[in-house]
C-alpha cells in the first residue's frame, strides 16, 4: 500500500472536508432515530399487552443500534488524521461538473487485504475542491476511505472505498505538488484515457468498475 505523509490542517479539514460532514450527518441522524425508537418502546411498554412487549424489544434493540452508530461516527470524525495515514495515496481526476458539484474518477485498490490486488476505476461526486481547478482531467491526489458506514466491514470482495482528496486537509499547494509527483504518470494516464467511462462508472453497483489486470500499468500489474 502507497503512503503519503504529510501535516493535517485539522480547522480546514473541518470547513471543507465533505467525509466529516458526512459523518457529522450520520451523528445527528442517527441520534433522533435512536430517540424515536427509544421513544416508540416506552410507549409499547406503557400499553402493557404483550404484544407490545414484543414490538418494544425490537424498537430498544433498533434504538440500541443507532446509539451505537452515534457513537462511532464522532469517533471517526475525531480521527481525520488516521484517516489520511492509513488510507492508501490513490490518483483522482475531474471528468467534469454536474448540478452543485465535480466528478472525480479514481483508481483504487478494492481488493480484501491479505490478497491480490483488485483495482477499479469509482467515481465519487463531489461539492468543491479547494486548491484545484474544475476542468476535466484536473488531478486530485487522495487517499481511499471505506464507504460503508458499519464500524467493521460486514462483506466480502471487493470492498467499498472512495478516494477523499487531501485537498480536503490542507492548503499547502508544495504538499498537493508532492502528492501528485508521487503518483506514477502511468496511473494518471490510464485515468486520463478513462475519463469517457465515469458514466459508465457511476451507473454501476457501488458505482465502481473492476479492471481487467491486463490492462493496467506495469507498476501494478
């Protein structure tokens, strides 16, 4: 797995990165839903038939569930840093600008760890991208964070990742320079070739396409 290091902007991250809001997202909702529920099961249980015990014990489980996910997401979003540390350095183009956003087009490595490689091209929109240009073919340095929203993965391969440009976590246009120097320029042009195909892309389950191995640069293969 490629690493790329680099100082987090911890008060920019927070303005713009688009993974934290969605996991600030995740919070709230899942904090009225864990109410809702917790609230439905006092209500069953102050009926007092059984009937609605029954019921009561599947909205406190739910509601138990959605706690949980409270919990876990402020969690993630405390850990932005680890994030960018652990996820893998993947290249990321612009192939264009749709209704109150861009389209970046990734190549990543969705394979299980522990086995081969399995790279796709996935697509992620996006809403800005400060510090890069909206044209098509714009590179986007970014690291892979999984998409799923379970704290641990529950399928089996490939697994769900989307590329989170490091854009979103800083300002410092050397670090986005040494980022995309770090890439090779076999990886940025199978992107480049590909732009054609984010349609494509996007319409397909968990909106990623698996590549042929022969048809990917040398350095990966």
């Amino acid at each position: 797995m490629r690493r790329f290091e680099f100082p987090v902007d911890r008060a920019h991250a927070k303005a713009v990165n688009e993974t934290i809001a969605d996991l600030r997202r995740v919070a709230v909702t899942s904090i009225v839903l864990a109410l809702v529920l917790g609230g439905g099961a006092v209500w069953l249980i102050s009926v007092m038939h059984p009937w609605a015990y029954i019921l009561a014990v599947v909205l406190a489980l739910g509601a138990a569930t959605a706690l949980w996910v409270a919990i876990w997401a402020p969690r993630r979003l405390g850990g932005i840093e680890q994030l960018y540390t652990d996820g893998a350095l993947v290249p990321a183009v612009v192939t264009g600008t749709r209704k109150r956003g861009l389209i970046l087009l990734a190549l990543i490595d969705v394979g299980k760890p522990g086995t081969a490689p399995q790279f796709a091209l996935v697509t992620r929109k996006v809403k800005s991208l400060p510090g890069h240009k909206t044209e098509p073919g714009e590179r986007v340095p970014s690291v892979s964070v999984r998409a799923d929203r379970s704290p641990r993965p529950s399928t089996d391969s490939p697994q769900q990742f989307i590329p989170m440009p490091i854009a979103w976590a800083t300002t410092d246009a050397d670090v986005l320079a040494r980022a995309v120097a770090a890439i090779a320029e076999s990886e940025w042009k199978l992107l480049s070739d590909n732009i054609a195909l984010a349609d494509r892309v996007r319409q397909a389950t968990n909106k990623r396409v698996i590549l042929d191995p022969k048809t990917l640069p040398r350095n990966l293969q």
